[in-house]
C-alpha cells in the first residue's frame, strides 16, 4: 500500500465523527426508557386533564394507554380508571378497574376509597338492573364469604400458626420423656386437635382457592343464551357490573354461572377476565 | 221347622210371588196413549230469530190402536210456526215372552218470536179423541222489542245490506242459486258511537248449501283498535223457515280511532259449491267469490264542552286508578316503588294516564307498564299496572303527589277524573353517611358534616352515593407490586414446610423406635457392662489383699456363671450351680475351674491365699473364661 493510500484512508477516518455518533448511540440506547418513562407520566397527566374538564370517555382513553405503558398494574391508576368508567357510566368496566385496585392497593385511604366507589357502582348496577329486569350477581353471599375468608391472609396465617403448634406439640410428644411419658394422654389429645384443626383448615383453603374464575360482565342487560351461538334461545339478561364465575369456554363464548345458580353462555367480549378460562368445553 | 211356620213361609212366598206377577201388568199398562216429548234448541231468543222446536211422538203398536195426529201447537199470538220436516222411525223388543213395537214420529217447526214474552211451548197430540200433551214443556224467552211490519226488518243475506245483531234477520229471499246461498256480513253491536268507544264487532258467514269456503280477506278494521275476542261455535238459525248454518269467523271489540262515517268491509269468501262430506266431497258447479257486506258506523267525536285541556281521545270508558308504596319508610339513596293501577272498562292499552310528576327529593326511572285484560261478555275491561321506581335521594319525608286521569264516560256522555290520593314515604339518613375514608379521599367537603355527605354533596350522583374524586399520584410507580400477603404459592411452601418438619419429626422417632435395642440386649449390655465393672475393680485389688480382691471377683464370676447357666441357676449352691452350668452345654473344664475358683474365692475369707502374680493370673483366666462366654 503506498503512502498516498495510507494518508487518505487516514484523512476519511479522521473525518468520520466518532464523538457524535457514539454520544447518538448511547443516546438512542437510553432514550426509550426516558421516553417511556416521560410518556406514562405524560399520559397520566391527560388523562387527569380530560376528568378535570369533564371528558371521561378521553380521560379513560388516557388511562388506558397509561396502563398499557406500565410494566405491572398499579392501585391508583386502576382506582382512577375505575372511577373514570363509573363516570362515563360503564359498569362493568368500573366494577373490574375498582376490584383491583382495591386487591392491589397498600395505603388505608386508597383502599378505603375504592371499596367506596365500588359500592356505588354496584348500587347502580342494583338500580339499572331492577329497570331492566337484568338478573345481578355479586357473588356476595354468605358462601362467597366464607370462601373468601378461608383464602385470606389472616386465615391463612392462623392455618400456619395452629401447625407450628402442632409440630411443637408432636416434637414434645416424641421427644422429650417428660412430655412422652407423664402427661402422655394429654399432649396426644393436644397433638391431635391441632393435627386435625390444621388440616381441615388446609384442605378448606386449597379448596377455597381452587375452582371456576370470576369475571365481570360489561354493557347493560347482556343477554345470556341457552347454548355458545347466537342461534340459541335468550335464557336471560345480565346487568352489566356483575361478577359471574366461567364455568366453559367455546370459540368466541363462555359458559357463566351466576352467583343464584343459573348458567348459561355469554358473548366472549361481554366479559372482563374471562381470558383464564377452565378448560375448553364442548357447546350444546 | 214346625207345620205353623212352614205354612207361613210358603204362604208368604207365594204371595211375594203372586204380587209381582200380578202387579207388573199394572204397570205396564198405568201408561194409557201416546207420550208426547217437546225439545227446543234454545232458552232465549230475540225477538223476530227463529229456533228450532222438535216433537216426538211415541206410540206402542199393540197397546193404541188408533194412531195419534199430528201435533198441535200452542196457539201464542207471538209465535209463529212453520212446518220444516217430520220423520218416524219403529222399533222392536221382546222381554218376558212378550214381544212389543213402538213407533216415534219426530216433527220438525222453524218457530219465530214475534213479539217478547215468557212463551211455554204446550205442545199436543190428539189420539183416540182425546189430547194429550207434552209431559215436559220448554220454555222460551223472547226478548226485543216487538215486530210491528216484518217486511220492515232488515234480512239478511246478499241484498240484505248491514244488519245489527239483535234486530230481526227476518226473512230471507228464497235462495234460488249457490250464489245466494252463501254470503258474509258484518254485525255490529251499536252504529252510533263516540270515538274511543269500544262496540263488539262479528263476521259471520252464513250459508246453507254445502260448500267448501276459503277466507280471501278478512275484515279491514283499519279505523279501529280492535281487541280479538273468543271465537264462537258455528250455530244453526232459521229465517223464513229456512235453516241456515251460521258460522262467525272473526270477533272482535272495536275502538274507533277518529270520527267520521266508518266502515268495517266485508271480506271476501271463496265459495267452491260441493256435494257429499269428509273424504266423499266432491265438487259441484263452479267457484265463485262472495264479497262481504260491511259495516257502516257512525262515529261521533267526544264533546267539546268540558274537555280538559290535553285530553287524550284513547281515554273513552269507565275507569279508576289508585297508587301505592311497596314499604313506608327507606334509607336515602335507597329504591322503592310506586305502584299506579288504572282499572275498568276500556281500551285499557291504549289510555294516556298522563305524566307522573317526579317526587321532590326522589329520582324517578322510566315506568314499567303491564296490562291485563279481561273478555267479559262483550266487554274489555282489566287493569293496566305502572310501576315506577323512585330512589330516595335525602333524608325526610317524601310525598308522591296525587295524580288525576281525565276520561270520558260514554254511557253519562261527560268526562270524569278519576285521581290517586298523595303518598308519603319517611326517608331516613343513608347507612354509610358517617364517610369511609381517613385519607384525603375521603374528607367530607368543606363546610359539610360527615353525616350529611352522601346526600349533599354530589348532586345528581346523590342517589346511590357520591363517587370519590380520582387521586392524581404526582408520580405513578414503575415498579412490580411485591405480592404482598399469603399468596397461594407462600401458602403452600409454608404449609409444606410445617408439615415436613412435622412429619420428620413423626418419622425421626418412629425410625429411632425401631433401631431402639430390645430389652433382652439391653440386659446383657448393662450385665456384660456390670462385669466389666467387676473384672476393673478386682484387678483394682490385685494388690489390697485376698479377701477383697476374690469377693469381687467371686461375685462376678459366680453373676457370670448364672447368667451363663440360664435362670433356673439364680441363688443355688456352688456345686449345684457348677452342675446347673454343666446343663447348660458348658466345657467340663470351664465347669471344673469355676468350681475351683468359687471355692478358692470362699476360702480366700479366712485368709491363707495366694500371692500377687497368682492372683493376677487366675484374674487373667476368670476373664478369658468370661470372654469365651462372650460377657465381657
């Protein structure tokens, strides 16, 4: 290679901006999580201006697109989104938003205000239906609540706490003489309470954890039909805002079951968390 | 049985016997001439129908001689007769060795009322010259006003024109053709009405030849509201003697819609004339239409003196209305209804009950509307049910106001109001109006008490509570929510752990109880244990002197040989104890140096004994001898 060639091959090197590009790199390497990060409290923002000026239907837009930003649901925007809805009137969606907020929520005040404003929706999913002649479902009888308080924490902690009793009480049992041989029929009818008493307190909570999924029906008066296809008769109405449990699923239907016992198959869109579905199960 | 009672008994018997064969004859002949039975297809008539009257006449061949006549009917000055058909039929029985024959004429009269009144059809036979009538006599009410010129009445059929139920169809012209013989009209209950008013309305197609006839249109009731009635069975009628199936195809109640000369067309029939019935009609001739007469009715608009302002024209007949509350008192933002009955006659569909005026202090949501109509002779008349639900929005008493209905009343020919009494309902503090929240959500307003804030605050949101304002975080956290609490998958690792442990704690000791040495090994450790003890004490004392030095080993020698020789071996004398031990298997030896030893032990009391190094090696053979039998 000449020395005239070295020399050019030199100068172009020496003309290319290795500075810039490398600070454009890093730049372009950054920017996304600064944008995103710019744009989830952009669109938050918004969607707080719109509820301030009265326009909920882009309020929840902005909302909605702030959730999709963020990498995990938060308490407060699902609270605002619910309240959003339930000022746009649209129930179901409001009693959904409102539910996880209120699942997901830490601080007193906000779970305190979700489980407010659930309320109302709910009232006026009561109102709506009771003009409709729409059927409810809450799931919020003495069973639901049963069920929901042998999965809650509290339960849960007591289960754990009664077998550490009874793990103790079968360590003394076994192996401290005093307690295996002098007051052997007391520590064994102690034992087996516990030993009992933790078990069936497991096995109601597995069980109460387990089972068919909720999900929230959305719209007013959704009909409810006796098979998956619009061909099959209307069994009933379902006001919107009411949690049901999926019983089935078919291409584009799901199989419900109201918290009375009644069942019957549902249009896949009318219906918030109905995507974890139990098994596919065949249509009539 | 004695003479006396025999003679009783048979004479008894005989006359039972005697009786009966003597009595039956009198019965059989108590009945002297014919019998006479008059039957009539109807109770009531109009005034200028006919009905049918039918006469049997029953005779017995060989009891009247003499036939009887014809019958002779009552001479009413309201009724006329005509002579349709007469048959007779004969039959035959043989009873008791007795054959007898009965002969029944049947006498057919189309019979017309002409003028009203309670007729009794006293109906006649003259036999062997004397009369003898009906033994049951039907009566017959006729009703309508009299006939002064028949030929007056309107008759139906083809040229007949409209005719009104309850004048007389009078006669009809004599069907000379199949086109006359069939023919449609429609028969109105009134023909001067106001608007609104309901009049019952019939097609009735009527004909008297056989033929197959197919509805080409119904009536056109376009001017009217019509409420379909039960239909009713086809019947027979007679005009001008003849008799004429008459079937009403459609029936109706009308309500005209506006006012003006109003028609209800006749409706077109398909008459295929045909003889023979069922599978065996066949036709006969050729088809033909028949257009149907209509109905002509004058329809007068509702007076103008005295109409409310507003008054709807649907609001004809005769109606109340009444409200109430289903409960008397309710929480605030609470629902309840209020239930409106409007009752009576009419076009109950259709009337306006007017507005509803909105309680102050509630919210009311659009009405329910349920009617449920009643055919009660020619009459519509039920109740038409409104529900509205009214939410209570603040605390107090609530009055619904009273509520009026204006309607016109055709039979007093004015308009009427019918009105609800108010209602009050007592409205108490809602149940959550203490507030919810301790964070800044949940502040009540300024300048609004806590108790007051779910009714005060919200306005029109005030009826199911007031919905918290959003909360506008100044930063919405990016982060994964922890999963807080117990989940399911915590729940079950510490639920595995605890059992885990407590099983292995279970499992250790049962796994210890089983490794555990039995009693019998546990013996012979603590025995072979104690003569270890034994054989290190002696060798202790090897160099103390005899007496203790062999005491100890004495008394593990002599442990071991029992121990060796079996239990049976416990507390026996040395010799007996050596010979015990040769029992048991042991060397004769190993017997003869235990004996020596045992005895070397007792003498080594009384002193005399050996020295050091002796000691020390029948030590040494003691504890070979122990080893050999594995005790040490």
């Amino acid at each position: 290679m000449s020395a005239a060639a070295r020399s050019r091959r030199r100068a172009r090197s020496r003309r290319f901006p290795w500075g810039p590009a490398t600070l454009i790199a890093v730049a372009l390497a950054v920017a996304p999580t600064v944008g995103r990060a710019d744009a989830v409290d952009e669109a938050y923002a918004s969607g707080h201006m719109a509820a301030a000026a009265g326009r909920w239907a882009d309020a929840i837009l902005e909302f909605e697109r702030t959730r999709s930003l963020l990498p995990a649901p938060n308490a407060a925007l699902e609270y605002d989104l619910g309240t959003a809805y339930a000022k746009d009137n649209r129930l179901g969606e409001a009693v959904w938003h409102l539910r996880v907020a209120l699942r997901l929520a830490e601080e007193d005040a906000l779970r305190e205000a979700a489980r407010r404003n659930l309320s109302v929706v709910q009232r006026r999913a009561d109102l709506r239906a009771e003009t409709s002649g729409a059927r409810r479902s809450s799931f919020d009888g003495w069973r639901s609540r049963v069920r929901r308080l042998l999965v809650a924490d509290v339960t849960r902690g007591l289960t754990l706490a009664i077998g550490t009793a009874w793990g103790i009480a079968l360590f003394l049992q076994s192996w401290i003489p005093r307690f295996a041989h002098g007051k052997r029929s007391g520590i064994r009818v102690v034992t087996w309470t516990l030993g009992v008493v933790f078990m069936g307190l497991s096995a109601a909570s597995w069980l109460s954890a387990g089972g068919s999924p909720e999900a929230v029906v959305v719209g007013d008066a959704v009909e409810v039909r006796a098979g998956a296809g619009a061909h099959h008769s209307r069994s009933f109405l379902v006001q919107g805002g009411s949690v049901v449990r999926v019983m089935g699923q078919a291409p584009g239907w799901r199989q419900i079951r109201l918290e009375e016992g009644l069942t019957g198959w549902i249009l896949e869109d009318r219906l918030i968390g109905a995507q974890a579905g139990p098994g596919r199960s065949d249509s009539r | 049985m004695s003479r006396g009672r025999r003679r009783f008994v048979v004479g008894a018997l005989g006359a039972a016997v005697g009786g009966a064969t003597g009595a039956r004859p009198r019965v059989a002949s108590g009945a002297q001439g014919p019998s006479v039975v008059v039957r009539s297809d109807r109770r009531q008539v109009r005034v200028g129908e006919d009905f049918l009257v039918e006469v049997e006449v029953r005779t017995d061949d060989r009891r009247d001689a003499q036939s009887p006549g014809d019958p002779v009917m009552p001479a009413e000055p309201g009724l006329d007769y005509t002579f349709r058909s007469s048959s007779m039929s004969r039959s035959m029985t043989y009873r008791n060795g007795v054959m007898s024959s009965e002969t029944t004429r049947t006498f057919s009269y189309a019979v017309r009322a002409t003028r009203p009144g309670t007729y009794e059809l006293l109906v006649s036979v003259e036999a062997a010259g004397r009369a003898i009538f009906a033994t049951q006599v039907p009566v017959v009410v006729a009703t309508g006003a009299a006939l002064e010129d028949e030929a007056a009445s309107g008759a139906p059929g083809p040229t007949g024109g409209a005719a009104r139920e309850g004048t007389p169809p009078g006669a009809a012209p004599p069907a000379q053709t199949a086109s006359e013989s069939v023919f449609a009209r429609v028969v109105t209950s009134a023909e001067r009405i106001f608007v609104g008013e309901p009049i019952v309305a019939q097609w009735e197609v009527w004909q008297r030849v056989t033929a197959s006839i197919e509805i080409e249109s119904l009536p056109d009731f376009r001017d009217f509201f019509s409420v379909e009635l039960p239909a009713l069975d086809p019947e027979d009628r007679f005009v001008g003697g003849r008799q004429w199936r008459v079937h009403p195809a459609v029936r109706r109640v009308l309500f005209p819609q506006r006012a003006g000369t109003l028609s209800v067309g006749g409706g077109v029939l398909q008459v295929q004339p045909a003889s023979g019935f069922g599978l065996f009609r066949r036709p006969t001739g050729r088809a033909f239409t028949v257009q149907g007469t209509p109905a002509v009715i004058e329809v007068r608009p509702l007076p103008a003196e005295g109409r409310p302002p507003h008054f709807s024209p649907n609001n004809v007949g005769r109606y109340t209305i009444s409200s109430e509350i289903d409960r008397a008192r309710v929480r605030a933002g609470d629902a309840f209804t209020v239930t409106y009955v409007i009752e009576g006659a009419g076009n109950l569909e259709s009337v306006d009950p007017g507005e509803f005026a909105a309680p102050d202090g509630g919210r009311t949501y659009p009405p329910t509307d349920t009617v449920n109509t009643q055919i009660v002779g020619e009459r519509v008349q039920g109740t038409r049910t409104i529900e509205i639900l009214v939410v209570a929005e603040r605390a107090g008493n609530l009055v619904i106001p009273a509520h009026s209905m204006a309607y016109f009343d055709p039979d007093t020919e004015s308009y009427q109001v019918a009105r609800t009494s108010p209602l009050t309902i007592e409205v108490t503090a809602p149940m959550d109006a203490a507030g919810t929240g301790t964070g800044p959500i949940a502040q009540p307003p300024p300048g609004t008490d806590a108790g007051a804030q779910d009714v005060d605050a919200g306005g029109a949101e005030t009826s199911e509570g007031v919905l918290l304002p959003l909360r506008e975080e100044d930063r919405l956290s990016r982060g994964v929510p922890s999963a807080g609490g117990m989940s399911r998958s915590r729940f079950g690792l510490a639920w595995g752990g605890i059992a885990g442990v407590g099983l292995s704690i279970w499992g250790a000791r049962r796994v210890v109880e089983r490794l555990r040495p039995s009693s019998e090994v546990a013996r012979r450790r603590q025995m072979v244990g104690e003569f270890r003890d034994g054989m290190q004490r002696a060798a202790d004392l090897l160099d103390t002197g005899d007496s203790e030095f062999y005491g100890e080993l004495g008394r593990v020698l002599r442990a071991a040989t029992v121990a060796r020789a079996g239990p049976d071996a416990e507390g026996l004398t040395r010799d007996r104890l050596v010979d015990e031990l040769a029992r048991s298997g042991a060397e004769a030896s190993a017997c003869e140096y235990v004996r020596e030893t045992l005895e070397r032990c007792d003498a080594a009391r009384f002193g005399g004994g050996e020295d050091v190094d002796d000691r020390r090696a029948r030590l040494e053979r003691v504890r070979v001898l122990l080893g050999t039998w594995r005790m040490l």
